[in-house]
C-alpha cells in the first residue's frame, strides 16, 4: 500500500477501556502501527487533524455536545468503526434509559442539574452511519484485530451473528449453567471466543444480541434457573437497554 | 474369546502399559461435574466410570477447528496442512460413541473420501467400556446397548469391582502382551436398564417422519428454542463445518480453517445477498431431527441417532430429542387410527 | 462401511486445496455484475458440464460457489458471470487480469444433456440465472444438429441490468432462436417487454410433446415459471430447475446445501422436477 491508512481515535461516554484495551496489544502493537499512521489520539497524543480514512470511536452518544462532536467524526472519516458495548449498542450506560431522564438527573447531578444537560445513552449508530462493529466489554481484542487486518487488506469484515455458545462448545467448556451460573451465552453474539467461559465466569451479555434472539425463550431459561422475570430482564437489559427498549412484556 | 480379570486396583497399571506402546485418548475429570476424552499424562486421572463426556471421540477424527491451508500473501501460494496419522488408544469409549464414529466414516467416505478425516481415522485403536444409562441416555432404542463391543479392539465390562477385559482383535492382543491379567470365568453381569426410550424403531420412524413435516411439535419446540447451536455442536453424528480464512495482523501469511457448524444457527443457511433458505427456527429444528431420523436414514437404513442424550443434556431450554420423536410418534399412531 | 476397503488416506486427494489458475479478461456487464474469463494451469480443460459450479477463492478473502457461464465447447478457459454480493465478490471486483485465483471443482451434476437432445428446449432464465443458462444455451447453439428448436426467455430487473447484451443482441437476430426477453421496470429508452418472466410463456409457441425446460432464477421466481408452464400444458417430467443453496465445501460434505435429504452441490444444483416436488424445502 502505498500510503498508509490514516487512523483516528475518539471517545464519548464510557470508562476509556477499550482504549487501554489497544494500547495493551503489547505483541501487536508494533504490527498495527506499521500498517496505519495515527493521527489523532487524544489519549495518547496531541493535536486534531481535519481527515482520516478510519475512525475508532468508543463510548455512547450521552449529551447534545456529542452529537455535534460524532457528526464531524462522521463528516471527516472514510470509515466508522464502533469500539465497545458502549459504541455498538449503548453499554452499560444505556440502563439509564430504562428510568425517566430527569430522575436520573436529579440522583447524579442533584440540585445543580440543569448545569448538565443529558440524552438517553445512545449507540453511535442511532445517530450516524457505522460501517463496522467490534464489540464487547471491554472491546474484544481479537476482534479488533480481525476487523483491523480486514481493513488494511479492504476487505468488510465478518460480523459473527451465532451464539457465545457455539464459541464455548468448540472449546468443551463445562457449561457455566452446570456449575449453577446463570449465563446469556445463549442469545448473546459470538466473537469473543467465549472468553468469560473460558475463564469459569457466566456470560453477562456484553457483546449485545444475536440479530434474531428468541427473548421469550431465553426469559424461560433464565426463570428456569432460579431468576424472577423482572430479574431476567434486568440481566438482559445491561448491556442491551437500548434493544430492548419496548420490547419487554 | 479370552475374558480376564482387570481388578478395580490395576486399572492404573493397565492404562501406564498402554501409554508405553501408543497416546491414550480417554476420559477425565473437566470443572466440576463433567468429563472430557484428553491425552492422557498420568494414567491415574482416566476416569474409565463417566456419564458422559461433552464431545465424543468425533473430535479427534473432525477437529473442532482444523487449518485446511497455509497461504502466503505476498506470494499468493499456498501449501496443504500435514494431516498427522493418528496411531492412538482411545480408552474408555462407549458404545453408542463408537456406533457414532460409524457413521461418520459413512458421511466422509461417500462420494469423496475424505483426506482429513481418513487420515486421522485410520490407525485408530478403541478400547470401549461399558456405561450405566443416565435419565438421558437413550441408546437402548436406536440398537446400541450398553454392553456393545462392536467396532472395539478391547471392550471392558464393570464388574463390582473392576472390570472384566475381552482382547477382540489381534491389534487388542497385541496391545495386551506383557500386561498379565487372571482369566475370568464367570459371565458377565447385565447392565443396568435405560430410562427413556423411544418407542419405535427405525423401520417406523421413517415412517412417522414421512407424516410429521407439518406437526406442532416443531412450532412448540421453537417457542422456547434460542437457536443456539448446542445442541448440533455436542452431537456425536454432525458433521458439518464452516470454512473461514486467518490471517495475521502482519497482513502477508494465514490460514484456510474449518470448524464445526450447525442447522440450528441461522447463518447456516444463508446465501451471499442475505437470503436464509432455513429461516425459522420450527424449520431449524425440523431439519436436525430429520437429519437424525429421516434424510440419511431412508438412504442407509440407520437412524443417525446414537442415542447419547447430549443434545438434551446440554439443552439450556430443557428440550429433549426423546419427547420429540415419541411425541410425533404419538400424534402419528392417533391420526392412524382416528376414525375418518 | 469398511475403511480397509478404501485407499489408503495418503493417496486421496485434498479435496479442499485449490489449483491457481489466472483471471485473462475482466469485463462489466452491468452495475452489480461482472464477467470473468479464467484460464487453468496449462490452458487444460475444466471439463464441466452445463449448469456446473466452481468453489472459487482468494488466499485470506474467502471462497464461494459460481455458477460456470461458458459452454464445454468453449476450451483453453472458462467464463463466469459474478454479481457483487459480499466480501468475496467485493475483493473479486479489484482483481485484474494476470491475478490468480483458487478454483477447486467443477462440482454439481450439471444438466443432463442426453436429455435434452432430438428435443425444442426451453430456457428460463431470470435474473443473474442467465449465468449457468448461458452455458446451456451456447451449448445447444455449439451442436445445433442435436437439439430441435432454441427458445430462450429471459428477465431481468430492468435493461439496466441486462446482461451478456451481445450476445442478447446475437440471439435476437438468430432465426433459429426463438427469443424473449422482458424486464420488471424498463428505462425511457427501452422499448421491449415489460412485465415479469412469466408473462412471456403464456405467447409462447411450444410443441409440448417434444419440449424440454431448463429453469433458473431467484427464488420466488420458480413457483411463478412452474404455474405459468403447467397452465400451458407442460408435464413435470419434462421440466429441469437449477436451484441456488450455500454450496460451501462443493463435495458433499459440509452440510450447507441440504435440501431435506439432497445435497446441492451432489445432487443438484440442477433437478428433475418430479424428483423435488415432494421436498418442501425445495422451491
């Protein structure tokens, strides 16, 4: 390639993880760097430049300055590529909107809250066109590289949309339910090569919904194995507030 | 046939003299309440009294993941995969898991015989054991007991204590020189009985599989289906696979890989340009008891069931294969007699 | 099944390696497809029949099942015709000639010719299914004194989108064909048939006895082309229909083709009708 891609990174609300999660590809990271210039990265470098041909964006859309900020990512960028829960689906930040706004408001801000206005959390793509996902909680990283080498080799990535499950069986782990754990595995999208599994914990659900999820079955398995209905789609609701908006009998 | 003695306290030292000649395949402890088949390092961790394992022995013959090529981008060549030859023990089969291994030679030797799979099958050397059918094993109803040498080099039944030791084949006398066991005289005990069964066999199910397509029972079952895939992905008959290509985040060098797939993912069917010629999960469901029951059964006379009950056991939404096709079973005997 | 019985697995092939053959020619047909010309190691012969497919791949893209559109008649190379649908064609559209590509196959039992021959045949064609058919029709216009008369009906989405317009054009003026073409929704300058596929059969001037059909097209269109022949009068044995499932591994093996107990890419992609019209997953 003759000139590398130029490569910009941002973020909105969220806890930044994701991007600590690419600064720790410490074997990779050289290899990244080699194909991409990066030229705008606020948490590791100064100064704004005017366009890029990718952008990685993490955090949700939360206050109207964002979507100023995320139409000028959008009006700049070639390519958007969404990092994280909060990006792709709204994360965890999206269980506010299951409350009414100004009650949450008042609980975070007290009397000063009209210093602060604020949306419900929103998903980058409820506002503008994202080309590419690379999902979970925080980002999976080798997810991120998949989407990456696609990129650099212009090629669209794969988006997997089967089940955590079908990850963890190709691996033979002991199924988390069998230890007693409740786990959204079964409805929740694949590419993290079920990685909570593999380590023994439960699959909260963070890399968002299979594109056609049967959520009246998965709320009768979760009942099944000891929650109450409200508690079922709680646990659903975490990561996939914004989905499930209206969706919940 | 020479029967023997192997006692409960000389299994370790039958399992160490058949890890001196060859790799032992056999079945550990995994987590807290399963088993899986490992290479076997110390011959004490083999657990030759399981339930069952999550995968059956398929996955050392169809790897769940597999590297079918190597390519070289800045080259654009690639070059084949060396398939290592499997001359390993597998210790510890059940029965209905060998039965399985059956009829996958079918599905990789027909029409093309497959390289990968064949290769890994050939040299194969089974040790089978005899089980105590759990509330899911069903293997009674599709001809698959318990105590079922068939396709074994060496089969072990359980006695109180220990086993009693069949040598079945000249490789599984070979196995057995210099490993000097008592003989066994007395007969052999009966295994103990299955607690679900289907209630017709083959020759019929064909049959009310023929009637069923329509049935409600496929709508019901989708109800409280997530269209996971486990239930195809612990299966010890499936077979199918997705092929993907690797490639390193260097961007010059990867690799073409298969790995195991399922009828029950909507993916599975789904054809460049979006459309899914399986779409429902009714269908979904439909088409994997068909699989075991019907398509491949009317053309071999088999069921392509095994009867392990994994598909059940692992089912998160609790639906059973047994409740299934006796279900169907029944609607199909009412209907027949029903006054018209 | 004895495995003794079999080779030893040294001596099979590897059914899922590749040979790289070279693209020659890359041509636009229209907005969506693309026509490829690919020639073998040696200019050797793919040796395919009508309504064959091909696994083609590129090294770290993918591999997808085409549809061949050059008849067995043509030699030194072979054509496909490619519609832009995903990842695979995407990377395919950039390719220039001298690239070279992954070909395994050919795969599928492609279209019975004995069965058309001393007979009219009939071809159906919607769509990119112009494709395969295009193989077939060359086929029978390379050995006219074998077949009786060439009736060819084509539809498409709209001229736009006409493809192999050529060889439309040479086929048109063919007095020995018998051809029709309509498309859905036609440009301002478009002065042929407008209308779907199906309104041209009711016109057509058949000798049901002695006519054979081939059909080939988008999904919803079969029931539509089956109706249409049998209110004519046409008898199922005579209709063949090529159908269209994710053919992924081309051998029989992966599963993704299945229609109820048929494997696509071993049974199909062409069939008789009488043979798919119990499998309620067919059509």
């Amino acid at each position: 390639m003759a000139d590398k891609p130029r490569v910009a990174i941002f973020d909105f609300t969220g806890c930044e993880g994701c991007e600590l999660n690419q600064l720790n590809f410490e074997d990779q990271l050289l290899d990244i760097l080699a194909h991409v210039d990066i030229v705008e990265w606020r948490e590791a470098m100064d100064g704004q430049v005017d366009e890029y041909d990718i952008a990685f964006v993490e955090g949700s859309l939360s206050t109207p300055d964002c979507i100023n900020r995320i139409n000028e990512i959008r009006r700049k960028t070639k390519v958007l590529v969404a990092l994280g829960a909060c990006a792709v689906q709204g994360g965890v930040n999206g269980m506010k909107n299951t409350r009414p706004i100004d009650e949450v408001r008042q609980e975070v801000y007290g009397d000063d809250k009209y210093l602060f206005p604020t949306l419900p959390a929103l998903a980058l793509s409820s506002v503008v066109k994202v080309d590419y996902n690379v999902r979970g909680c925080p980002m999976t990283q080798i997810e991120f590289l998949k989407v990456f080498t696609s990129l650099v080799m212009g090629k669209e990535p794969i988006e997997p949309d089967h089940s955590v499950c079908v990850d963890c069986k190709l691996k033979e782990n002991e199924c988390v339910y069998e230890k007693g754990m409740i786990c959204l595995g079964p409805v929740t999208r694949a590419g993290c090569d079920a990685h909570c599994p593999s380590f023994g914990q439960y699959c909260t659900g963070c890399r968002g919904l299979v594109s056609h999820p049967n959520l009246k079955g998965m709320e009768e398995i979760l009942v099944e194995h000891g929650l109450s209905v409200d508690e079922a789609w709680k646990r659903l609701e975490l990561y996939n507030a914004n989905e499930l908006e209206g969706v919940r009998p | 046939m020479v029967q023997f003695y192997l006692e409960g306290d000389r299994i370790s030292e039958f399992v160490a003299h058949l890890m001196k000649q060859k790799p032992v395949y056999a079945p550990h402890r995994k987590g807290q309440k399963s088993f899986s088949f490992e290479k076997t390092e110390n011959a004490e961790d083999v657990v030759l009294d399981y339930v069952r394992t999550m995968h059956s022995i398929k996955k050392y013959f169809l790897p769940p993941r597999e590297e079918l090529l190597h390519f070289d981008l800045t080259k654009n060549e690639s070059d084949p995969v060396e398939i290592p030859m499997s001359e390993a023990v597998f210790l510890g089969v059940h029965s209905y898991d060998l039965a399985a291994v059956g009829r996958l030679d079918y599905n990789f030797t027909v029409g093309s015989p497959e390289k990968n799979y064949l290769t890994r099958r050939q040299n194969a050397i089974f040790i089978g054991v005899s089980f105590e059918p759990d509330k899911f094993h069903f293997s009674g109803s599709v001809g698959i007991r318990p105590e079922d040498s068939t396709g074994c080099d060496i089969f072990l039944t359980k006695l109180f204590d220990g086993y009693v030791l069949e040598i079945l084949t000249d490789k599984g006398q070979e196995l057995m020189e210099g490993l000097n066991l008592p003989a066994h005289d007395a007969g052999k005990p009966a295994t103990g009985h299955f607690h679900q069964h289907i209630f017709v066999p083959q020759a019929k199910l064909s049959e009310v599989m023929e009637h069923s397509y329509d049935n409600p029972v496929w709508e019901e079952t989708a109800g409280k289906c997530v269209g996971c895939g486990t239930c195809n992905l612990v299966c010890p008959t499936c077979y199918c696979f997705n092929v993907e290509e690797n490639v390193d985040i260097t961007a010059t060098k990867g690799s073409r890989e298969r790995h195991w797939d399922g009828c029950m993912l909507r993916e599975f069917s789904e054809v460049a340009g979006g459309e899914v010629f399986r779409e429902t999960l009714a269908a979904r469901q439909r088409h994997r008891i068909f699989r075991k029951f019907k398509y491949i059964s009317d053309q071999t006379g088999q069921p392509w069931c095994v009867g392990c009950g994994r598909c059940t056991t692992y089912c998160t939404a609790g639906i059973s294969i047994v409740s299934i096709v006796n279900r169907l079973i029944g609607d199909y005997e009412r209907a027949a007699v029903a006054p018209v | 099944m004895n495995l003794s019985e079999l080779k030893t697995p040294a001596e099979l092939e590897d059914l899922y390696h590749p040979v790289m053959a070279e693209i020659k020619e890359v041509k636009r047909l229209s907005a969506m497809e693309t026509y490829y010309r690919v020639e073998l190691p040696g200019g050797e012969d793919l040796g395919h029949m009508p309504g064959q497919f091909v696994e083609l791949s590129i090294f770290g893209v993918g591999e997808a099942p085409f549809s061949i559109s050059s008849s067995p008649t043509l030699k030194g190379s072979f054509e496909l015709g490619v519609r832009r649908a995903g990842m695979l064609t995407d990377v395919l559209l950039r390719q220039q000639p001298g690239t070279k590509i992954g070909i395994r196959g050919p795969f599928g039992n492609g279209i019975d010719v004995e069965k058309f021959k001393g007979k009219d045949v009939l071809i159906i064609a919607g769509g990119i299914g112009l494709v395969p058919m295009r193989s077939m029709i060359n086929y029978v216009i390379d050995n006219r004194d074998q077949f009786g008369k060439l009736i060819i009906c084509y539809g498409s989405k709209s001229d736009q989108d006409l493809l192999f317009t050529d060889e439309l054009a040479q086929w048109e003026k063919d007095p020995a064909i018998d051809y029709h073409v309509t498309v859905d929704q036609g440009s301002d300058s478009w002065q042929g048939n407008t209308g779907v596929i199906t309104t041209l059969i009711p016109g057509l001037d058949l000798d049901l006895a002695n006519t054979v059909c081939c059909i080939c097209g988008p999904p919803v269109m079969y029931r539509f082309a089956l109706l249409s022949l049998k209110s004519k009068g046409f008898a199922d044995e005579n209709i063949y229909m090529s159908l269209e499932r994710r053919m992924k591994c081309g051998v029989g093996k992966c599963g993704h083709c299945q229609i109820n107990h048929s494997y696509v890419c071993q049974d199909g992609p062409v069939y008789h009708y009488p043979d798919i019209k119990s499998m309620q997953e067919a059509l």
